[in-house]
C-alpha cells in the first residue's frame, strides 16, 4: 500500500546549527528567560492504519528528520499510534450491534499499546536516541477499553507520564473511555513547563484554566479538526494562557487507510477516490502573542517548526494573566478532582499481625 512507502517531509523553517540552540536553553533556571530558544516541530503526517509497527517505523524515520533539522521538541497527532477512526461507524445504531462492526473494533484494539508496554519503551528509545523532548499521541489499551492519549518523554529517554482525553466527541465515545483529573499533568522540563490537551477539549474552559495554573509554558495540542476555524482557537488559546501553542494534525488521503469493503468512510465512500484528501492537517505554532510562527499547513505531509522564544511569555503576561493578576478569585474559583476515578476497588482484610 502507499502508506507504507516514506515520503520525503516538507520542514516549514530552514535548518539550524543544532550547536548554537542548545547551549542558549538555561538549564537550571527561569525557562521563561529571554535569551532561552527552543526549536520545536509539529508533526503532520498519517498513521499506517491497522499496523502499529509500521507506523513506529514511520515515526522514527519523522523524528529522526526533525532532530536532523535541530528540533528539541516534537509533538505528533492525536491517535498518531493506533490511529484515528476517521470517518468509520463501527456499524453502530441506538439498540443494534452487527458482526462487522464488532470486529472492526478488534481490529482496533489490536493496533492499540499498553502503557506501559514495548511500544512505549521504543519510543522512549527514540527520545533518548535522537535526544528530543517527545510528544505523542496514541491509542491506549487498558483491558478492552480504549483511550485517546499523549505520551511524553524527555530527551534522555525517560517516560514522564500520559494525558488521557477527558471528553471524546460524538461517536468516539462509543470507542474511546473517559479520561480522569489524575492525568491532566504540566510536565518541568528544561525546556519549558509542556502539557497536552487533544482536540476539542482543547474547548473546555474549565480544563485550560487547570493547565494554566499549574503555569504551562508549551501548550502542545494533538488534534483531528482540520477545518480552518481551527486556528482561532489555537490562536485564543495562546494569548489566553500566554503560551506556545503547538498542534498537530494528520495529513491523510483516502488511500492511507484500507480499502473497502474492509474499512467505510460512512455516507461519503461513494464519492472518495484514493487520493481524496480526508484530513487536511492545519497544523500550526503561535506565540503568547498571537502570532503565527508556522502553518497553518494544508498542502500535505509536512515538518512544521519554529523557534520559540521563551521571553515571549513572561512579554505576554505583562499584559494578561489568566490566573494571575488578570484573576478574580473572591468572584470566580475552580477546584480540580485529581485522583483516580476507578469503578472497582479492593480493600484488603487487615490482620491482627498487621495491626500489631
């Protein structure tokens, strides 16, 4: 299939000399300083549907480019692992179930990843290889239940932690489980305070004002929505929680996923042809300002990248800060349930040595 063939990226900002940009992070101070650039790069490109080593295939030989270009930071898509179910049913209708559907959704589960679990060990082994700060969408298995997710990983390979999707839209919530406020992490890197929100949660006020509190700095949002109206919320959000925002999206053509009468683009099939564009990516980097450093991109698979200037934040808190002194806490309060929502639990039986 032409999926599996590597096609050779589009990088949006000409290379850079990777000696000149490492030794202007402070590495142990304030990451908003000024004289502190970072490279970073949003990944527009398509799963390799139905085959998950394939598409770590793929995501290497990406990373690997980016790096080469002199990137810190890489953000994927949503679902880039697993893949995004675009356009499918699952032959799904209130009350009623078919054979197909059931095992369209097999088939899913199966392309998924644990995490733990190797996949998430090779890409951590990429991180550390190529010495990127690394942010990945993916499907999660956790039994027979799925999980929208972002991974993320430092440059020296370690696995941080994950950012399960709070609220999936429409059908994928027939797919996809909830997340919980046990993963809405801001992770402390020496590159910036980075965090992840996954499509159209990126909607809820209540879930940015979380982010925003705990002080993220690199606003990393993985999606699916490539309509243009994307970038206004993306731009909203940067100048709402003075930070980068970097989203990523998938470019992808009816070819990239299976044919039918394996794989139905439902009510449109008809009318695709295995060029079609079925999502036109739109990814794209801003500014605490406002200000569009790259993209949005419609014309392909494509390496996005810009150097953030991290004293842009500090410049943009100046004017507004969401939960700082732009806040009106004896109005307006919020409080996040952050632990673990869990359906079942066991209490153990305490014996008298126990106690004792």
């Amino acid at each position: 299939m032409s999926t599996h063939q590597h096609m050779s990226l589009v990088t949006a900002t000409p290379p850079i000399n990777v000696d000149q940009i490492f030794p202007e992070i402070e590495m142990s101070g304030d990451s908003s300083s000024s004289t502190s650039i970072v490279r970073a790069t949003v990944v527009q490109a398509c799963t390799i549907f139905y085959d998950t080593p394939a598409t770590l295939d793929k995501a290497e030989r990406l990373l690997a480019e980016a790096a080469d270009n002199g990137s810190q930071l890489v953000v994927f898509p949503e679902a880039f692992i697993g893949g995004y179910p675009r356009g499918s049913s699952f032959e799904l209708a209130i009350g009623a179930r078919t054979a197909k559907g059931r095992d369209d959704f097999r088939k899913y589960l199966a392309s998924a990843i644990d995490v733990p679990g190797p996949e998430v060990e090779r890409l951590a082994e990429m991180a550390r290889k190529y010495k990127v700060f690394l942010v990945m969408g993916v499907i999660e298995r956790e039994g027979y239940t799925l999980y929208c997710t972002v991974l993320f990983f430092d440059s020296q390979g370690q696995f941080l932690g994950k950012h399960r999707k709070l609220m999936p839209t429409a059908l994928e919530r027939c797919i996809w489980g909830f997340g919980d406020g046990s993963t809405i992490p801001v992770f402390d890197t020496p590159i910036g305070k980075i965090g992840a929100a996954v499509c159209w949660e990126n909607r809820m006020p209540s879930l940015r004002t979380a982010m925003y509190a705990k002080g993220i700095e690199i606003y990393c949002a993985p999606t699916a929505d490539a309509r243009e109206t994307w970038l206004a919320s993306m731009t909203h959000i940067a100048l709402e929680g003075g930070c980068f925002v970097l989203s990523a999206n998938q470019f992808c053509r009816r070819k990239d996923y299976p044919p039918p009468p394996e794989y139905t683009f439902s009510g449109s099939e008809e009318s695709l042809t295995p060029d079609s564009v079925v999502c036109a990516g739109g990814s794209s980097i801003i500014s605490p300002l406002g200000i569009v450093l790259a993209g949005p991109n419609y014309e392909g698979e494509a390496l996005i990248s810009a150097d953030l200037d991290l004293g842009d934040i500090a410049r943009a808190k100046f004017d507004f800060d969401v939960v700082g002194h732009y806040s009106r806490p004896e109005v307006f309060s919020l409080n996040i349930r952050e632990h673990p929502r869990k359906a079942v639990s066991f209490t153990s039986k305490v014996t008298k040595d126990e106690t004792a």
